[in-house]
C-alpha cells in the first residue's frame, strides 16, 4: 500500500478537492523536509528522508525503499564529481601553505593605493585567495585572520571590517576554480569550461561592488582614509605571488586547450598546491594528515548530501512537482523578466536557511527549466544561482562565511549584521545588474566559441 492509498482512501481524505491531489507531493517533500531541518536533523538526512516518503506516494514501502536506495548509490555514479574531494584537498593544502599571506601582499600593491586602503585589500585577498581555495569559508578565516592585527594597528572599525571580509569572500566561489560550478554543471549537464569562464566578470563585479560600498560608507563607519602605500620590495613580493596565481593559470589553460578536463585539472591542482606548500616551507610533512582528515570529513558531507540530493531530484520528477511549480510561477507572470526576478527573490529567501551544496542540488532540476523556456541560457541562469547562494551564505541564519568571519575577528552578530545590511544590498544590486545583462556572463565564453 502506498502513502496516497493510505490516506487517501480514508473518510477524512475521501473527499479532498482534485487540487489537493497535485499539491500533495508538494507538502509532503518540502513539509517533512522544513520539518525535519527546524528540529535539526542533519540536512543530509532530511533531504533522504523527504525524498523517501515523496516515493513512498506513489510506490510500496519496499519498493520505495530499492528505489531510494538505487538513487542514493546512481547520483554518485559520476566521474566527474571526483573533482570535489580533489579541489577541497587542493583548496586546504592552501590554506596551510602560506598562499594567503603572499596575496594579500600582492594585493597591498594595488589596493594600498585607495581611500581606506586595507578595507579594500581584504576585498581583493578574498578574490583571490577564494578563487584559488574554492571555499569561502577559508576565505574568510585565511584573510581575515591575517588582516585583523593590521587593521586594528591602524585603527579600522572592526565591525564594518568584518562585515567587508563576510560580504567580500564569496566572491571567489564565482571566479574559477570553484566547487559550487562543479556541482552546477553536473546536474544541469553543462559545460564545465564554459560556466568557469562566465564567473570572472560577475565574480569580479561582486567584488567591485563591496569596493564601491566601502568608498561610499567610509565616513560613515569611520574608516580611516589614509592610503597605505606598499614599502617592501614590490618585485619580490610579485614573483612570491606568481606561483599562486600561475595556479589558476594552469588549470583554465589547461581545461581551454583541452590538455585536461575539470576532473583532471582537480587533481593536478592538489599536487602543484603540495609543491608549492613545501617550496613556501610552510607546510610540513606532519600537516598532511590533518589536511587528509578534514578533506575527507568535508567530502563524506558533500557527497552524502549529493547522493541524497539526486535521490530527492529523482522523487520530484517522479512526482511533477518540478512541473507544477513551474505552472504555479508562469501563472504568477508570462513576463520573463518579472519571472527570473522572482526567482531571485525565492532562492535569496532560500540561501538565507539553506547551505549552497543542496540548493543547488534541489533546486537547479526545479528553476533551471523554467528559466530556459523563458529564453534564459543555462550557463546565465547557473551565474544567476550561484550568485544568489553566494549572498545567502552572507546572512543569519546560517551563513556559514557570516559565522566564520565574526569568529575570526572576535565580533558579534549583533554588532556585524546592522554593518552588513548596506553591503547586502550592494550585493543584490549587483545580482540584479548581472541577472538583467546576460553579456556579462555569456561575453567571455562566446569569444571562446560557446553558442548561445
């Protein structure tokens, strides 16, 4: 007997409107799922667990069951998700490599220059260091950790700079190489090389908002306007920096020539961030089991939640559900502009209660179709979803990069969020600007020959 006979064939359902019987999946999927997360089970198993009982309407408890569980061992079943655990290897032989120092270095060169100087050299490490380590969390701990003492020496409000090293390290999770793209591309099935490519401008821009916020809320929040111009050795500290940013270099070289794949290039990434961990001599031979350790924890996480993701992704096609929101949307406007904008609004409000890794596992097979019977390319609307996570991430409450960030710097929430509110909506206004122009994602990979 399945859950729709079940209940269904009892006097108090007998007689439920037909309208109640396409919403059903609906309330049973989300219900258990916002159910299970607000009495804190683990978000892997909630999303298994409302993946099961969404199977179990149409199917026997045993067969719900295999079915399940075949979905479970089938969503890992793909070469390419071996990128994962390879670039969170990567990105923590970073962390414990001495990258960050050196790019913050690097970036004093340029941003020492501006009004506010080391405001604006925090956004900058992030781009990069966050780029490199595909982790804004790390990002955040990496550079603000390093950037705390020097802003207190020279008296920086540390609430607003807090606020900058939160709003500011995401925005290395759209310039490649980055994990979330990954996950993205598998479950839309779309080019890897060309959704990389698309995340430097909006990646970039995001960054250039965060500066463009500083500038204007400098005064306001008292951050000193001295510039601080770099006095060390601007050559050595270039030729310290250019074996990190070769990195990048090397794995979008390589992926464009077609030398590697993602997968590949993952792999090549964890070992030219061993070479160079060990040629900075910061890293050392006892650090490798830690760094071990913790990729694999950090992996078990991921990929549990993306099998148990595929699971739920196979349950709501099963059950239309990713077909009656969507009707239920294109009832709300046919207008593809109120439409996407709409979007945005769902998956911030999203971002806001749920990690990136299954937001994007859930609801990409939901939005990504509506989005592209609309017009919009899949490799814009995956910018167009990364973004909006990115900013999630950022706000209570469970911003990860919100907490990581305040723990770094000693602060409080209460004291962090009043300051982040400006920047947040800075950050949604530039969602907005790339959400409306499409060429600011799509103009890179087409001069490299993606077609439209």
């Amino acid at each position: 007997m399945t859950l729709i006979d079940l209940l269904f064939s009892q006097h108090f359902l007998a007689h439920a409107p037909d309208f109640f019987y396409d919403i059903f999946p609906v309330i049973v999927l989300f219900g258990i799922l916002g159910f299970l997360l607000i009495i804190g089970v683990p978000i892997a198993f909630s999303i298994g667990i409302a993946a099961f009982f969404t199977v179990f309407i149409d199917f026997p408890i045993e067969q719900s069951t295999v079915l399940v569980s075949q979905k479970l061992a089938n969503g890992l079943d793909n070469f390419g998700l071996l990128a994962l655990p390879f670039f969170i290897v990567a990105g923590n032989l970073m962390n414990r490599g001495g990258l960050a120092a050196r790019l913050i270095n690097f970036a004093m060169i340029f941003g020492g220059r501006l009004n506010g100087s080391l405001a604006h050299v925090n956004v900058m490490a992030n781009m990069l260091f966050g780029s490199l380590s595909g982790s804004a969390a790390a990002s955040a701990a990496a550079v603000g950790g390093i950037m705390k003492p020097l802003q207190q020496k020279h008296h920086y409000p540390m609430d607003f700079s807090t606020a900058v090293n939160v709003a500011s390290c995401p925005s290395g999770l759209l310039i490649p190489p980055s994990n979330i793209l990954i996950l993205y591309a598998l479950v839309s099935s779309t080019s890897v090389q060309y959704l990389f490519i698309a995340g430097y401008f909006p990646g970039i821009l995001m960054g250039l908002g965060i500066m463009i916020g500083i500038l204007l809320l400098g005064k306001r929040y008292n951050i000193p306007r001295e510039k601080i111009v770099f006095t060390g050795s601007v050559g050595k500290v270039v030729l310290d920096a250019i074996p990190s940013l070769s990195l990048v270099i090397i794995i979008m070289g390589g992926i464009l020539a077609g030398i590697f794949t993602a997968t590949e290039a993952s792999a090549i990434a964890v070992v030219y961030a061993l070479i160079l961990g060990f040629a900075y001599r910061e890293l050392k031979i006892s650090d490798l089991m830690p760094v071990l350790v913790e990729s694999c924890v950090t992996t078990s996480i991921v990929l549990l939640m993306v099998a148990t993701s595929s699971a739920m992704s196979w349950a709501m096609a099963n059950a239309d559900i990713p077909a009656f929101i969507s009707d239920f949307i294109l009832k709300a406007s046919t207008n593809p502009i109120v439409v996407i904008l709409l979007m945005n609004v769902i998956l911030l409000i999203i971002g806001t209660f749920m990690d990136m890794t299954p937001a994007v596992l859930i609801f990409t097979p939901i939005f990504l179709p509506i989005a592209t019977h609309l017009g919009f390319d899949p490799i814009h609307f995956g910018i167009i979803l990364v973004f909006n996570l990115c900013i999630g991430i950022c706000t209570p409450p469970v911003g990860t990069a919100l907490f990581v960030g305040c723990s770094v710097s000693d602060m409080k929430l209460g004291q962090v969020v009043p300051k982040l509110v400006p920047l947040f909506a800075i950050m949604v206004v530039t969602l907005v600007i790339v959400t409306l122009i499409p060429s600011i994602s799509l103009w890179l990979p087409s001069l490299l020959g993606y077609q439209m």
